[in-house]
C-alpha cells in the first residue's frame, strides 16, 4: 500500500511510532486497498501511489506526492474529463490529426504533420482546474472536492498558434474571440452543444497560445489531450481545450453551454448565467507541500525547510511570505529552483524552527502585477477559483 510505508517511517524518525506504526501492515494496507479506486484504463499508466482517484474521470495529485523540483511528473498529473476520453485510436497516427482553423483570411484544415513544419516552440505552464480548492468551501459544492491537487507544473512542445494564423493569412477583423473545440465524440439524441467541449477566451490570449503534441518531453498521451491541444498559458484549466479539432477566431462567444453557463463566477444563491465573469486567467495562489501533518503522529521538532508552490496567471510571482503562527506574523521565503517563466509555478521555502507544539503555516504570494493571495476565498456557487491562504494553511503537530 502507497503511504502507510512512508508515514511509518517518518513517524519511527520523529521518535513517535504510534498506534498507526505498531499496527501489523498487512492489516493497514489491506484497508487502505479497499478504500482506493483502481486507475480508469486510458490512465493505467499513472503513479496510483501518487493520486486520488475520485471517479474514472477526476483522479487528483496527493499534496504528499507534488515532489519539490518544479515539473509535475506526467504520471501523477491530475486528469479531469467532462466527457468520456476519446478512443486510444486517435493516438495511433498523431500526425493525421486534423484540426480546422476558421475566422482567418484563408480557412484551412491542416493536420498536425503540416502543423510541425510551421513553427515550434516550448512553454512552461501552469494546469489548474479551476475547481481545485473546492474541497475547502463549506457550503460543499457540487463536483469534485479537489483539494490542492487539481494542479501541476508542465512543459508543452508545440507550434505557437500565432504562427499557424500568420501562415492562413492572418485574423479576419473584428474577431474578439478564440475558441477551442474539443475532438470527443459527442453523445447521440443531444443537443451537442449542451454537451460540447468549447471554451473562447480574450483574442489576446493568442499570443501566448500554444498548439501542443509533446508534454514533459514525451508524445502527449490521450489523458491530458493527445495527439493535440490548445495549451493557454495562465489560463485556467478548462480553457486548454485536449483532443483539439477546430480553432476559431470570432466576433461572439461560443454558444456551447460549457461557455455559457458553465464555469460562471455564480454568487452564492444565483443561478449561472452567461453576464457573470468566466473562469479565465489564474488568479494568484500559493500553497505549503511539505511538511504535511502526520495522521495520528506527530513530526520532529526543530529546523524545518517549509516548501510549496506559487504561481499567478496575471503575472510572475514577486513575494512568498510564510506563517508559521497562523498568519499573525510573516516572513519572506526564498524563491528557489529555475524560473521557468511566467506561466511556471516557483517553488518557495523558508527555514524555520519548529518547536514542539502545534504550528499552523500558511503562505502568501503576491505577484508583479502587485494581486496579493487574499485571506478569505470568494464564495460563489460552483467552488471556483479558491486561493484563500487560510483555506490552504496546515496545522502541523511536533515533538
Ligand atoms: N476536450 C476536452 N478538453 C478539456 C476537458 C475535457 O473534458 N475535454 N476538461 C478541461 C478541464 S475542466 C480541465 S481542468 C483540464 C484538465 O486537464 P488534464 O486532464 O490534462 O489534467 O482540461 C480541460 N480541457
Ligand atoms: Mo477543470
């Protein structure tokens, strides 16, 4: 079983073994098995150890298992699916893929054979859903309750998509709009767009837009999108489009319900409508991976390296504070690790010393464009966007 073996030994290294570490393991590990859902097939090739899965559809990173070196493995990245994933088939031949540009001087399809020939580039990016830190609000919206592992840190190899509207002659005027349709097969006796895949956002995001086939250096797998996907950098989640098959440059929004009424910043009581704000850029966040509170034990006292993450789609991470008193007082941590650019998340740590005794810590970030992680997350209806320090804040025991 994945963490009874490392929370045994942390507890044995604090001096702490407790009621957990004495129990027989095969005792523990046979109910920890029961408990966790097996791996959907597109997926089998993910770290179980790493993950939570909630549904076939929704499997979530461990803050245990987030690492401290920057890139998010490809086998522990979280997946989340609004449709059942595409048929393994349309991995087989990837530069067959076909994607239709409209909107643009001279509409095309092109495939992603003839997109490789026109630019390349590689970006590091940021994915969050923008329902991640949902499993904090109180009032327990419906949909996954993603904790801090809806998120990780990756780097996509593709054509800017710029360069692919340059090379069909540039946008039509008055375009407004980019959107990205999905490739899944849509369910029959539907209106398909109530249940199509297609976000537009701002046309300014085309000039960060990347068309991606690679992911972490290797081919993109059909989980996080492959053969091809819209990657908007700072953009949340669900705006990078997977499985991509058509790009459109237009004065209005799409009509899809995904756009329309899906993914609203709904106040608390309202129904979604489309006049409420989209979840478009990131706001600024940050949160602590380590150290983690042991279930039922307790850490060494003492120096302790407090680490986590940072990141914001409006700009580059300026600051990291950390508390270690619950955010009474704060002190600034160390940006460490490459800067991968403004869409990568930084990693932060600050030294401490622990005490024994009971420590809440929590981080703040703030970002060039000066937006500091607030306090208290905006409540509104579906669980968006929360980067509440306090929702994100441990409270860790040491002896
Ligand atoms: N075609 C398609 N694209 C999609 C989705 C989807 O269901 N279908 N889900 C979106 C959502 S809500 C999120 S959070 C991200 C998840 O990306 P991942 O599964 O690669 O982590 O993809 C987005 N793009
Ligand atoms: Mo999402």
């Amino acid at each position: 079983m994945p963490t009874s073996l490392p929370v045994r030994r942390r507890q044995l290294l604090a001096g702490t073994a407790g009621a957990i570490a004495a129990a027989p393991l095969a005792t523990w590990s046979g109910v920890a098995a029961a408990q966790a859902k097996p791996l959907p097939a597109y997926a089998a090739w993910k770290d179980a150890d790493s993950l939570i899965v909630h549904s076939s559809s929704t499997l979530e990173t461990k803050r245990s298992a987030m690492g401290s070196s920057l890139i998010t493995p490809s086998d522990r990245l979280y997946i989340r699916n609004n449709l059942p994933a595409p048929p393994e088939a349309i991995v087989a031949d990837r530069d067959a893929w076909q994607v239709a540009f409209d909107g643009v001087s001279t509409p095309a399809t092109l495939t992603l054979g003839q997109l490789k020939a026109i630019d390349v580039t590689t970006v590091a990016t940021v994915l969050q859903c923008s329902g991640n830190g949902r499993g904090f609000f109180p009032h327990k919206p419906s949909g996954t309750p993603w904790k801090v592992g809806a998120a990780g840190c990756v780097l996509w190899s593709g054509v800017p998509l710029r360069s692919v509207i340059e090379a069909l002659g540039g946008s039509r005027s008055g375009m407004l709009y980019l959107t990205g349709t999905g490739g899944e097969k849509l369910p029959e006796g539907v209106d398909p767009l109530s249940v199509v895949v297609e976000r537009s956002v701002p046309i300014a995001a085309l000039k960060d837009a990347v068309l991606a086939w690679e992911m972490n250096g290797a081919p993109l797998s059909l989980a996080h999108g492959g053969p091809l996907r819209l990657v908007l950098p700072g953009y949340q989640g669900v705006n990078n489009v997977k499985y991509v098959k058509r790009i459109s440059l237009s004065a209005t929004e799409s009509q899809a319900k995904i756009m329309s009424h899906g993914y609203r910043m709904t106040p608390m009581g309202e129904k979604a409508n489309p006049n409420q704000a989209s979840v478009l850029l990131m706001n600024v966040k940050s949160w602590i991976n380590s150290p983690l509170p042991v279930e039922g034990g307790k850490l060494g006292a003492g120096t302790t390296q407090i680490l986590g993450v940072a990141f914001s789609g409006a700009g580059p991470i300026k600051r990291v504070e950390v508390s270690v008193d619950g955010g009474k007082t704060w002190r600034d941590a160390k940006l460490v690790g490459p800067d991968l650019g403004p869409f990568a998340w930084r990693q932060f740590v600050l030294q401490a010393n622990l005490p024994a005794g009971t420590h809440v810590l929590a981080s703040r970030a703030t970002d060039a464009a000066g937006n500091v992680q607030p306090q208290q997350r905006e409540e509104n209806t579906a669980g968006y966007g929360n980067n509440s320090w306090a929702d994100h804040s441990l409270s860790v025991v040491t002896a």
